[in-house]
C-alpha cells in the first residue's frame, strides 16, 4: 500500500488539496449564512481558490522531485498561470456580469426561475491564497 501513495502521489496529494479547500468552502459558507451549502463542495469561487491550489500543488511537487528544469514542471508551471488568469479574470468577470443580468432579470421579471451562477471566479487575494497553499503543500509532499 506504502508503493500506492508514493507511485500516485502526483494525483492524490492534489485531490486531497481539492476535497479539503472545497469541504473548507462549505463551512465558510456556514459560518457566514447560518445555512448548509452542499452544492459549494462542487461549486467555483470563493476562498480559497481550490484551482490555483490544486495545479500548484501539482507544479511545486514537479518542480521539487523531478526538477524545475525539465519539460514537464515547465508545462506545469503554464498550465498553473492559465488556471490563476482564468480564475481571477476570466472567470470572475463572467461571475460579474452574471450579477448584472439576474439583477436586470429580477427587475424585469421576464425569466422566472432562471438565476445564473454569480460565483465562478476569485479576487487576486484568493488565487494568492490558492498559490501560497499549494506552494507550501508541494514543498510538503
């Protein structure tokens, strides 16, 4: 079994990482509405950005144990800045515009139970904290 965790590190530390930020999600969300939100545990947003964790975590143990001068820590090190851009950009600003169209929807009343996701992306600070996470669990594993 002890083979099994050191042969699939490369995928189950990250998962690990993932299922922890999300369950985290949850209980943030508890503490700040009073109410259970299970469907956060799948959900994007929000701190801490479980995406920028996750490839982080990936590209620091690359970067660590195989070398920060092969090919494949250099593929993940780009896969990693493209996750934390879409994350703080893209994605968030979706999540912006999301908010404006189900407020004009709200005011117009034209689209009855349709309300579109406003949380999809992260601020800066939430993708740090997903990189600072992820950085100090790859150094970990």
């Amino acid at each position: 079994m002890k083979n099994f965790f050191i042969d699939y590190k490369y995928l189950i530390v990250p998962f690990f990482i993932w299922l922890g930020l999300q369950i985290l999600k949850v209980i943030l969300y508890k503490c700040n509405t009073k109410e259970w939100n299970w469907h956060r545990i799948t959900g994007a947003g929000g701190l801490i950005s479980s995406h920028s964790a996750v490839s982080t975590t990936l590209t620091t143990m690359i970067g660590k144990n195989i070398g920060m001068k092969s090919p494949l820590f250099a593929l993940s090190a780009i896969f990693t800045f493209i996750v934390m851009y879409d994350a703080a950009g893209i994605r968030r600003n979706v999540g912006e515009q999301a908010k404006i169209l189900n407020e004009m929807n709200k005011e117009r009343n034209e689209l009855k139970n349709v309300k579109l996701q406003e949380m999809t992306g992260h601020t800066p600070i939430q993708v740090f904290l997903g990189w600072l996470v992820g950085v100090l669990v790859g150094i970990l594993f």
